[in-house]
C-alpha cells in the first residue's frame, strides 16, 4: 500500500474528540489546548507514516497529544533538594527565605497592601520607604533605598552621579561574575567614562591621586568588590579609607560596590573576613551597594546605602521606576531585616543558620541518613568535606562539614536519576561516589530526599 493511501488510515480531529482519553483531556486542559495538540500529534504521525512507519491508533494519538499537554504545563520553576553543601548556590536560587519572610509574603499577596499607599494621610505613598528605617538602623547610613538587584543598584548610582563623566577604578577590580555580568559594561551603560588606574595586581593610592588630578570631570571612585575570585601574591589596593580621603581631598564621592552585604562577622565561624556593610558606611563610602539575596539572606534585591545627599537623589532619577521592586520583594526584605533587629539572624535566617551549623549536628544527621539508607540495602558512608559560601562571596573559604556518600559503579547515572525525583535532589560526585551534604538540605527535606534516592537507586 502506498504510504499516501496509507495516510487516509490517521483519523481526523474531530474523531479523536470523541474518543474517551480525549474527553479527559479536555475536563483538563481545556478544549482549544487539546485540539492544538491532537493537530500536532497528527502532523507528526503524517511524517511517520510517509517514511514508512506503521500508523497509530486513536489512542496512540491521543496519548501524544496528553504527553505534550503535561509538558505545556509542567513548571520550569519549581522547588528543588539542594544536597550540594553550596550555601548561596545562585542556579538554585540563591538564598532561601525564612519561615516569618515567607508567610509575611503570603499575607500580602493575598489581598492589597500599603506598597505606595500613607495610611496615617489617608493619600499615595511611596515605596521606597518600606525597608528604609530598618537599613538605617542596622547600618548607620544616612538614606536608603532598594531597587530589584545589585547589578541595577550600581547601574543607578553611577549613572545618577557620573553620567557623562569619569569614574575611577582599580583595573584589578574590573572582573566578570557569573552569568556574564562585567563591570566595565555595567560603567559604560551608565554613561559614566571609565578611568583605569593601576595595574591587575598593585594600585597604590597615588595612581587615584594621579587621575584625579590630571581629569577635571572625574565624578566618582568606585570600588569593586573582588566576588568570586580573589588575587594572591603580590598584590596591593588602597583601603575603603584611604579611598575616602581622597575623594574629601578633592571633592569626589565614592561608590562601594559590596556585592554580598553581610551584615554579620563572618569570621565568627572560621571563615575569612568579608567587608561588612556598616564598615562601608563607617569608612565614609557615600554610596554602598549590595545584594539582597546573599549573606544578608534575603530576596533578590539591589541595596543602596549612604549620605543622604547622594542617595536621595537616586530615589527620583528616572531609572529609579524600571528597577523598582515590587511588593513580594520588600515584604521579604522588610522581615529579613526584622530578624537581625532582633538578634535572631543565627536562628532564623537559613544562610546564617547553615554557616553557624555545628559538625557535631552535621555528623549526627548524617549518621541518621546512613542508617536510612542501610535499612534499604544501601551501603552509604559518612565522610569527611567541605561546605563552601557561594554565591561570589567569600570566594575560596570553605567550612568542614561531613557528606554522605553513596557507593554506584554508575556515579553520573544516579546523579542524573537524583535530579528526576520530585522534587528534584541536586547532588555532587565526588572520587567516583555521588554525595549529599546535610548542611544545605533542611531537616523537613531529609525523608523525602533519602526516598528518592533509594528509588533511584533501586532503578539503576
């Protein structure tokens, strides 16, 4: 039979539609959705059929036609198992929020809010004050305000200050962080004239001297924070201090780029030191800049801190209103910082609670997962690791911790097989085993992972 006489076989759309899976479908999805998809599912058996494949039945076609609608609507964001010990992990979302963020965000969603409305004068109010007192208090700056991440809050203060003029950098701070993200072209987009001192390794404060006196329409210092790298040997760079003091000198401003935002000591907890907010304000900075969603531990957002006769007028600049964030984010934000406020920072906020976690809590959940999987059949081991920060913060620093790994002559496979769960465990291989670090997985998780990975183990 000729594959063209053969075609008159498929049945049509509107047989289909009859069909009782296809009726299912509809309830589902919806009539015109399901149509789409049995004409796809059609258009695909026609060229089956035409290079000679057999021709499949109502319910063959149907089931292509459900199989794409569950792909339709399957969500490409979704919740996911973090068993990698990466505490910031940027592909996973960065920083989880806490309990209070996450019903405080529930409650405001549900209905309307005060977002820019003044209860007190009964008329419009404006956003940028939800959060500010609080930023105030914790950092001692002058002014505040939020935007919807780092990268815009930068962006914002160079081009408020420095459009169409100079702003000064140490070339050792001209990196890229991930995604591509590099700080020349944040300055250039800015409209600010970027003026290069020093070298890659060494820029001494007379190389800023230099550049201030020699360009009359130098506008700012900028100081970069190093993020996820961190140059060693021989190498020099002016304090946050000394930075200031020149800009007095010569009447230039000066804008610190954190990146992370801690507002807590890192070195508490047998990391390095990493440059803390308060210290910025402290120093003098008239501009600080920093991310909600790393150390600080909250959502993603882009912090602007400093004198007021700077950060005020950001507030009304018209690039202002296409960073704004929206209420979610500064519900979130606004109880994050209520935790540190209240000295519950260590307890409540997650990114805090994983970096002040214990090895003796570490080793006796750990214990309880091998005893777990033992009960499957499973011949699991807990040994010795490293938790790192992630995140561009703290860049090299790890904390002991310990792994439970899982013996398979097929680490990729089960790794893979991990990530099919629902939710999906997001694991690490390591010398030929695949392992879980219990520091970034909460406790509520555990059952559910440990489930998923005797299942998939059990498949391999």
């Amino acid at each position: 039979m000729m594959n063209v006489d053969r075609l008159r076989q498929l049945p049509s759309v509107d047989r289909l539609l009859g069909l009782e899976p296809a009726e299912a479908l509809i309830e589902a999805y919806g009539r015109e959705q399901v149509v789409d998809a049995l004409r796809r599912a059609l258009e695909g058996a026609r060229e089956e059929v035409m290079s000679g494949e057999p021709v499949p039945d109502g319910e063959a076609l149907t089931s292509r036609a459900a199989e794409r609608l569950e792909s339709l609507v399957a969500p490409t964001l979704r919740p996911v198992i973090n068993g990698t010990g990466v505490i910031i992990h940027t592909n996973l979302g960065r920083a989880p929020l806490s309990a209070a963020a996450r019903e405080a965000v529930e409650a405001v969603s549900r209905g309307y809010s005060t977002l820019e409305y003044d209860v007190g004068a009964g008329a419009r109010g404006h956003r940028t004050v939800h959060a500010e007192r609080l930023l105030l208090s914790l950092t001692g700056a002058e002014s505040a305000l939020v935007v919807n991440n780092n990268a815009g809050a930068v962006l914002l203060a160079l081009t408020g200050l420095a459009y169409g003029r100079g702003a000064i950098i140490s070339r050792g701070q001209l990196v890229e962080i991930g995604g591509g993200f590099r700080v020349p072209d944040v300055m250039e987009q800015s409209g600010a004239r970027l003026i290069e001192v020093g070298t890659t390794n060494r820029t001494h404060p007379y190389d800023y001297e230099r550049a201030l006196e020699g360009n009359e329409d130098a506008a700012v210092i900028l100081r970069a924070h190093h993020s996820n790298f961190r140059l060693v040997g021989f190498t020099s760079e002016p304090s946050l201090e000394e930075l200031v003091g020149l800009g007095e000198k010569h009447g230039v401003p000066v804008i610190d780029d954190l990146g992370s935002g801690a507002l807590l000591e890192t070195s508490d907890f047998g990391l390095a030191h990493e440059p803390m907010v308060q210290e910025s304000v402290e120093a003098g900075a008239a501009v600080v800049c920093f991310s909600g969603d790393k150390l600080l531990g909250g959502p993603q957002a882009g912090i602007i801190v400093g004198k007021a006769a700077y950060v005020d007028p950001l507030k009304s600049h018209p690039l202002t209103r296409a960073l704004r964030p929206d209420k979610v984010c500064l519900t979130a934000l606004q109880e994050t910082l209520l935790h540190y406020l209240r000295g519950e920072a260590l307890e409540d906020i997650p990114v805090w609670r994983m970096v002040a976690m214990s090895l003796e809590e570490i080793e006796q959940r750990a214990d309880g997962w091998r005893e777990r999987l033992g009960e499957a059949g499973i011949r699991a081991s807990v040994v010795d690791g490293r938790s790192t920060v992630g995140g561009g913060s703290l860049p090299g620093e790890t904390l002991p911790t310990k792994l439970v790994a899982v013996p398979t002559e097929h680490p990729d496979a089960l790794a893979s097989g991990l990530r099919e769960g629902d939710p999906p465990v997001i694991a690490r291989i390591e010398d030929g085993r695949v392992v879980m670090d219990p520091r970034t997985v909460r406790e509520e998780e555990a059952r559910t992972m440990l489930e998923i990975v005797i299942e998939a183990r059990a498949r391999l």
